[in-house]
C-alpha cells in the first residue's frame, strides 16, 4: 500500500502546488473575478482523469485473458515512461515552478475567460491523466484481491490536498527542490517493479518468450502472502518468482535511472570545479501565502 500511497501523494501534491499557486496569484493580484474559470479547468480536468481511470478499469475487464494481459502490459511501460519523464522535468524546474506559471496565467488573463480555463485545465489535466495512467498499472501490478492499493492512492492523495492546503495558507513551507528530488528517487524505485510486472503481463499475452525461464524462486523463504512479502510487495512490488526477464528490465531501467536521477547540477559543478561548486545557491520555492 506504500508505494500507492506514494504515488497517491507525490502526484497529487503536484496538482495541488499547481492550483494554490494559480489561486494565490490572482487573490494576491487582486483577479478574484478570474477564480471561477480557473475551477471549471480545474473540474473538467479531475473529470477527465477520473473517467479516463474508470475507462481503463472496467473497459479492460470485457477483454480475454491474453488481450487484458497485453493491455496490462503496454500500459505499464508507457506509464512508466511518462512518470521517469515527469520526475526528470519536475527535479528541473520545481525551483521556477511559480514563476513558469505567473508568466502563463498573465497571457492567459488578457486573453480572456476561455484562455483561463484552457490554462488551468492544462496544467492539471496533464498531472490527473499520467496519475490516472501510472495508478492504474500500480494498482494492476500489486492488486491480490483487496482494496488496500486503492486505499493507499486515496491517502496519498488526501494528504497532497491537505498539505497543498497548508501550502496556501502560508502554515508550511518546504524545499520544494529536495522534496521532489527525494520523492523522485523513491518514485523511481516504485517504477521499476511496475515495468518488471508489466514485462510479466507481456509475457503471459505471449508477446513476450520466457514465462517458464524463472531467475529464482524464494517463495518459501518469503511466502507472497506472509506479513512481510505482502510488505515488499506493496512497497517494492517485490515478486519472489520473477522471470529471467523479469529482472533483467527491473536492473537495466532502475541502476541507470536512479543513478541518472540523484546526480543533480550542484554534483556535476562540484565534479568540474574540483570539488568546490561553481554555481550560485538555489533560491528555495515558496508557495506564497494567501492574503
């Protein structure tokens, strides 16, 4: 359930940071008149991502064993795909997050109402669709019958409105920067055991050989169904029977990635100047506070 949490909170802080900071601009600006377009971009956006999740869930149950399993499978790479890409571009620009979307909702105030809603529909409805997308393979890759990986993305996501809500209130602030860099990280680790079960899906569809050709089985050692198989499961997507190919995609995309992740600007300076760091000091974002 942790890694869903994760997912649940890591995404859904990003949607809430995009809407406080949208709101607090224009009360601090003094637009309170563009408040309402912002909100009807805003919902149309939840709405879409909701359905857009509720499409892959019961439209994939209609499908045979094979084809469930093929879509399954696809849509966990792309997932994937999209969630590196996100954590990538987030580590980049979360230090000028605030000042990418001032420059955006001034255009879009003169060029009108529709402008506004197309704005604020954008910059959540992209967030809501790749966390429709990567929660549905998660919860696809570690569901065992119950509920508790939905659970897990609803607490994550409560807590994102909660804290996007301190945010806003001026009651916390935080290194945004760091924060998304270490969550990042741990996003990543979450990634690889949903492409590796992808990669599973693949090869029960037979689009992929090697079902039968197991790099190891430990499951009576860690039964998947004791306290801390179930652990490593909903926190790693830990699979204690997984194929040659298995782990071979979990290796290549997680040693690479991470290693590609955590190594920031600031290290890569430090490297060049001999062990000194050339570059200025971040600035920390701040969420302003609503007056």
């Amino acid at each position: 359930m942790f890694s869903n949490y994760l997912i649940g909170l890591r995404e859904g802080l990003e949607a809430s940071l995009v809407v406080c900071i949208l709101i607090a601009y224009l009360v601090k600006t003094g637009r309170r008149d563009a408040l309402k377009p912002i909100w009807i971009g805003i919902g149309i956006a939840v709405a879409i991502a909701m359905g857009f999740g509720c499409a892959l869930e019961f439209g994939s149950q209609e499908l045979t064993f094979e084809a469930q399993e093929a879509l399954g499978g696809s849509l966990s790479v792309i997932a994937v795909g999209l969630v590196t890409w996100m954590v990538f571009w987030m580590r980049r620009t979360a230090r000028h997050l605030r000042s990418e979307l001032h420059g955006k909702l001034d255009a879009a105030l003169a060029m009108g109402t529709g402008a506004l809603v197309a704005t604020a529909f954008l910059a959540v409805g992209r967030e809501g669709l790749e966390t429709a997308l990567f929660v549905w393979a998660s919860v696809h890759a570690a569901s065992d019958g119950t509920p508790r990986p939905l659970v897990g993305v609803a607490l994550g996501l409560a807590t994102a409105v909660l804290l996007g809500w301190l945010f806003y209130r001026g009651a916390l602030k935080i290194n945004l920067a760091k924060f998304f860099t270490w969550t990042g990280g741990m996003l990543v680790v979450v990634a690889a055991g949903v492409l590796a079960y992808g990669f599973h899906d693949l090869q029960e569809a037979n689009w992929i050989p090697g079902i039968a050709d197991l790099a190891f089985d430990i499951s009576g050692t860690i039964p998947p169904d004791s306290w801390y198989g179930t652990l490593l499961k909903g926190v790693f997507n830990f699979q204690p029977d997984p194929t040659v190919v298995q782990l071979a995609v979990w290796a290549l995309y997680l040693v690479p990635t991470l290693a590609v992740f955590l190594v920031t600007p600031e290290f890569l300076a430090r490297l060049k100047g001999g062990g000194r760091s050339t570059a200025a000091p971040a600035a920390e974002e701040r969420v302003p506070a609503a007056e």
